[in-house]
C-alpha cells in the first residue's frame, strides 16, 4: 500500500465535508471504527474477525489529504511565510497540519517494534472553538519508511467532523490510504494518558502491531486497535506532535506546554535508551511562539507558548504644533499577536505605524490597532494648531 499521488490542489479537489482526522483530511467513507476484537491488514483493508474469518473492506474511492510526513516531513524548521507542499503541488492552510514534532530516526538496518508515552491533559484553550472542523491533536507514533500510514495514540480538543467539541477524548488510529479508530473515551483535565504501539509475531519482514490509549488516573482505555501481517518497516518515531486544523488565533491553543514523558523506544536490536531527539517546527499564522524541548525520555511542544500579553497601546508626539506640521507614532509599540493593523483618524489619517502632517486646526487624534487574532486597542491624544509655538510638548 502506497500514499494517495492523485493531483491535489485547492481547485481541484472540494474537501467540504471531510474528517479531520490526525492523519490528514479523509472522505467520511474512509474512516471506520474498527469493531473490538477485530484486526486489521494495513496491506490490503482485510478485517479479521475474531473467530478467524476475514473480510475485504472497500478501497477507499476518494484521495486523503495526508498530514505529516507524507505532505510536510522536513528535516530542518521552515521559515515563517513558507508553505506546505507535496511533491504532487498541494499546499496546506498554514493554520492546519503538523504544527511541530519531537521526531528520530531509526539508524540503517533497525526498525522500531514498541513506543511508549505518557502526558497529562491539559487545560483548556482560553477560546472556544466554533464549527464542526476545528480541533487539535496531541499524540506519540510511528510511521514506517514509506510513510504509507501512521499507527498513533492521540489526544483529542474539538470537533473533527466526526466526533468531539469542547472536551478532551482519547482514541487510538491508525491511517493509510483509509483511517481505522477505536471508540473515543472522553478524559479529565490532568488526568495522566500512557499510549503505546507494541509488536508480535515479528518474521520475514512482517509483524503483527497494537496501539492502545490509557486514561491512567481514571482506569480507563480505548480498545486495543491491531492490525496484522503489516511490513516490518517503522523507521521514524514521534515522540511528542502537535497538529491543528483550522484555528485561528493563539488563544485557541493551551499555554504551558505539553511534555510527552517517560518515553521508551524498542527497536529489533534491543532498547533505544536515549533516542537523539530532534525537532520539526512548522510556520503557523498566527504565530504564536511555538517551540520544543527534548531529553533522551521527554519531548514538550508548546513548550514557549505562554499566555500573549495584551494589546495596549499609547501614542508619542507633540500635544501642539504649528505650520511645520509634527509626527505621531505608537509610543511603546502594541503587544498582542503580530502583524499589526493601524488606524489613524481625527484631525490626521492613515494607516501605518505613525502618521505626519499638519492639522487644519486643534482636535483630537485617535489611533485604533488590531492584532492578527482581532484584539482591538486605542488611545488618542488631543493636538492644538497653534501660530506661535515654542516647541513640540509630550503626551
């Protein structure tokens, strides 16, 4: 099984209605529930029934649009303004995909048999989300060398389109050309999360892999989510990833950081005791200072994001002038989430960051600033049109 390579581009293919699952956008009949005690073939979509019989899924007859790896895997952070691109010219929302990754790579001639992670709800984000599409994801993982599907546990915020809203839930997925997911269980804030990927039967290039979900401090968990006969092939290990789709502002995420910990790494050689960690950084609007620490057993994403200061602002410039006319300027600069817009008005108008000019006559200048997540702030300062003045005076 390989990767979707249809054309993708926003022209040509309408996504309305999609999921947004923690693999990418998927058609609604391409993601099932995977019944409890059933297993999957990754290879071809066969279900095995408990007893042992086994029956065919329908391929799926739509093109994913696949997040991560397949879509926005680099090995370097990208420069804000960048876009995500495939090699087949689709280029993602930059609010939406793969925000940042703690991510290793497994050296020539290992594969990865088990991953291991814990990491406590978090609190929730100081804005609530609207709409049936807009959701985060939190989740350790593994992705096999061709990238054709990731196997995942995940933390859910919001509606995906198929299940969620302004709650905490924890499902297990696994997704490649189609998604399979286990039953969602809604969680508590702080509640500790441990999920795992563990393999079996592992011979001639092929292992039997489970990923499962714990709610620890409530006792419960997802159903374990199995898929059998899969290619012996999981190279790239995601300690902690962050991924997002259609939100807007930095309020919508959780400040504090999110630490991923206690992680253990299996490979077919042995344990991983202290994987060399790197991290993925991806260019988001707004930017809202992501970033992400790691130890050999800790990946924190999130981790600069703090709650944003408030916008305040206030001006600088002379209180009266005379034909020779004065400048006005944000006297301290706004705070808030950049880019910035201005708005000057009364006796002077414009919209940069300062104003020039000579005003007909004494009045008021009034100056309103909005931030890239729509906060608004204002000051204004009353100016007197003067004949003779001895010198420009202060706010």
């Amino acid at each position: 099984m390989t990767a979707s390579k249809v054309p993708l581009n926003a022209t040509s293919l309408d996504t309305h209605g999609y999921i947004a699952t923690p693999a990418g956008l998927y058609h609604p009949s391409c993601v099932h529930l995977l019944p409890a005690g059933n297993k999957l073939d990754i290879r071809d979509s066969t279900i095995r029934r408990p007893d042992g019989t086994t029956y065919p899924m329908a391929a799926c007859a739509y093109p994913a649009v696949r997040s991560g790896a397949v879509q926005l895997r680099t090995t370097s952070a990208r420069p804000l303004g960048s876009s995500f691109q495939d090699a087949s010219g689709f280029s993602n929302p930059t609010s939406s995909g793969w925000i940042e990754t703690g991510d290793f790579t497994a050296s020539s001639g290992h594969v990865f048999r088990s991953l291991s992670a814990k990491w406590l709800v978090p609190g929730y984000p100081t804005s609530h989300y609207s709409g049936s599409d807009t959701v985060l994801y939190l989740f350790p993982g593994f992705q096999p060398s061709d990238n054709s599907y990731i196997i995942q546990p995940v933390l859910q915020y919001g509606a995906n389109g198929y299940w969620g809203g302004d709650y905490w839930v924890m499902a297990s997925w696994i997704c490649g050309s189609t998604c399979y997911h286990t039953d969602p269980v809604e969680v508590a804030l702080g509640d500790t999360l441990y999920g795992a990927v563990t393999s079996s039967g592992c011979s001639s290039g092929l292992c039997n892999f489970t990923v499962r979900t714990w709610d620890i401090s409530a006792g419960d968990s997802t159903q374990a989510l199995e898929e059998y006969n899969a290619p012996d092939s999981l190279t790239w290990a995601l300690g902690g990833t962050l991924e997002t789709y259609n939100l807007t502002s930095c309020s919508q995420y959780m400040g504090g950081g999110v630490k991923f910990f206690d992680i253990a790494v299996a490979d077919n050689y042995g344990n991983v005791s202290s994987p060399s960690w790197g991290k993925i950084l991806y260019s988001t609007t707004p930017s809202c200072g992501f970033d992400v620490l790691h130890t050999a057993t800790t990946v924190t994403v999130l981790d600069s994001l703090a709650p944003l200061p408030p916008l305040t602002v206030g001006l600088y410039g002379p209180t009266s002038v005379g034909s020779e006319g004065g400048t006005w300027s944000v006297e301290t600069g706004p705070s808030g989430a950049p880019p910035y817009t201005y708005s000057w008005s009364g006796i002077l108008s414009g919209t940069n960051s300062s104003v020039s000019g000579t005003p007909s006559s004494s009045g008021t200048l009034y100056l309103d600033v909005y931030d890239s997540n729509g906060t608004h702030a204002s000051a204004s300062l009353y100016v007197t049109r003067c004949t003779q003045c001895t010198g420009p005076g202060r706010p």
